[in-house]
C-alpha cells in the first residue's frame, strides 16, 4: 500500500520550501532510505525551478500540481504545469561533460542530473499541460549502497 501527497503550488520558487518539507515528510513516515530521499528532492527540486524559471510567458499566477507515492520500493513523482510544452528528456540541450566548465553552454546539466538520479522518466503533453512522471526504485538495503 502507498502512501500519497498531492499538491496545488503556484509557479513561484517560494513554494520550494514547501515542496521539499512535503517530499521530507512522505519519505520519513515511509522510512525512505536518507540517500533515496536525497536523491528524489534534489530531482524534484530541479524540475519544479526549471517549470517556474523556464515555462511561462507571462507574469500571471499558475497552478503547478504534483503528486508524491510512495511505497515499500519506489517513490513515484507526477507534475503537471501548463506552461510551455518542453520535453525535458527530448527538448533540453545534451550538456557537453567533455569540456572545461567554463566553456560550456547554458543549460542540460540539471537535466542530465535528474536523468541520473531517478530509475524512470516520462513525458506526455495533454490538453495545453506538460505532464513528467519520474521513479525511483529503493530497497531498504539501499541506504547503504547509495
């Protein structure tokens, strides 16, 4: 059985707090791994900056929804936006790890982050809404081998 969360959280960066105390909580009352729960804020906190940042053209206030499920081997992570369609595992630029930092262009390595951090990542635009859907898988042997 899992437990689950969902929030309704506007488009600003002053609902991460919040976000991440949500993530927190969930994970602690489901013994998640520390390492795990590391991993799944840090995923979840770069998608949330980058829908605010990134995903509108305007100034007006808009509705993020995100829902957390977590159970005894996987948290499952849903945030549907409605701003500008942006396929992060299609759409972000592929970040050159090869070359010196300071040459680098702007932009992927957030992604290329998360991609690294979460077991499975989806896509899918509906109805005007970006929707991605990312889990990660744990076993309670997990916390020492993350």
């Amino acid at each position: 059985m899992s437990s689950v969360v969902t929030l309704s959280l506007n488009n600003s960066l002053q609902e991460l707090p919040r976000l991440g105390q949500a993530v927190r909580d969930l994970c602690k009352r489901r013994r998640v791994p520390n390492a795990i729960l590391y991993s799944v804020n840090l995923a979840v906190d770069e998608l949330f900056t980058n829908v605010v940042t990134h995903g509108y053209e305007d100034d007006e206030s808009h509705e993020i929804s995100i829902r957390i499920a977590v159970d005894d081997s996987s948290i499952e992570i849903e945030m549907i936006d409605d701003g500008v369609a942006f396929n992060p595992w299609q759409d972000a630029p592929v970040p050159r790890l090869d070359t010196p930092l300071e040459t680098r262009a702007i932009g992927g390595l957030g992604l290329h982050l998360v991609k690294s951090l979460m077991n499975s990542l989806d896509y899918q635009r509906s109805d005007g809404r970006n929707c991605i859907r990312m889990r990660k898988d744990y076993s309670p042997a997990a916390e020492s081998a993350a």
